[in-house]
C-alpha cells in the first residue's frame, strides 16, 4: 500500500537518496529515528496539522538522512533534511528543477546559525500552512539558538492571522 500521495512517482528517487546512507525502505527511515527516541512523522503534525502525508514521509526521511550523516548540530542537521525533501519532488516538476527541498533545508541551517539576526517571511494571501511553519521554525530555532531569532510575519490572510492572534 502507497504511504502518500503519488508515492509511485516519487519512490524510485527516494530510495536512491536513502541508499547512500544503507537505508531500505522509506519506513526504515522512521525506524532509524525512532531509534533515537524522534517519532518525526508525529511532530511534523504538531507543527502542522494540516499538512499534507508526503511531508511528513519527507521529513522523516531527512531525519533519518541526518542521524545517519552523524549531525551533531542542527543547522547540519537542516542542510541534511533538505535532502529528504529533495528526494520527494516529483521528478521534472517546478519544485524539482527549483531544487526546493535543498532551498528548505539550507533555510532552515541558516535561520539555525547564529549570524543570522532576523526572518522576514512574506506570505501569500491564504497561507494558515506557511504561517504554521514559520511560527514552528521561530521557535524550535530558538531552543538551540544563543541569540533569538527575531521574526517577521508579512502579507499573511485572515486564517493565518488567527494562528498569530494565538500565539
């Protein structure tokens, strides 16, 4: 049975990324970090509940990808759970050619070192998901952060709004 959404389409690119790490199977990948005590897929969901099965798949597999990388820092870490990202684009789609999942991963390692001062996040009109994520980014980064990060939300709509009304 299919784990996510176009799992056909992306499975043969995805197993070549885990390979080069001796991993198996996409599920292997939980494994290896449940291993170290992170169930990825429940805490991709915390952060955001709307998101769709492949992007929890997505990071769990970057997780496994750093684990097995031995990253000890978590902007390592963010570079190599780009690569977990990468993997699911669909092959020859924008996201793929625009190699947005290293974009996500290299993001994240810089919002996590510490020359970076401030996140300035433009949103599209609806965007409930993108403001979920930046506000899950602002503050897990600062947890291994010496200076905090300082975060600006911009251009959000009315449900994205409510999220920050929230916090």
């Amino acid at each position: 049975m299919a784990l996510f959404e176009s799992y056909e389409r992306r499975e043969k690119q995805i197993l070549a990324v885990i390979n080069q790490y001796g991993i198996n199977t996409i599920e292997e990948c939980a494994d290896v970090c449940k291993a170290k005590g992170l169930d990825i897929y429940k805490l991709v969901e915390g952060i955001q509940p709307i998101c769709f099965e492949n992007a929890k798949w997505a990071y769990t597999v970057g997780c496994a990808i750093a684990i097995k990388k031995g990253c000890t820092r978590a902007a390592d870490a963010a570079a190599a759970i780009g690569e977990g990202l990468q993997a699911f684009c669909i092959p020859g789609s924008v996201a793929d050619q625009r190699k947005v999942g290293l974009g996500h991963g290299n993001l994240g390692k810089m919002l996590l070192e510490e020359d970076t001062e401030c996140f300035a996040f433009l949103a599209g009109h609806e965007s409930f998901a993108a403001a979920e994520g930046a506000i899950g980014i602002a503050e897990k980064a600062n947890k291994v952060r010496k200076k905090p990060l300082r975060v600006i939300l911009n251009g959000l709509g009315k449900d994205a709004a409510q999220i920050i009304s929230r916090i």
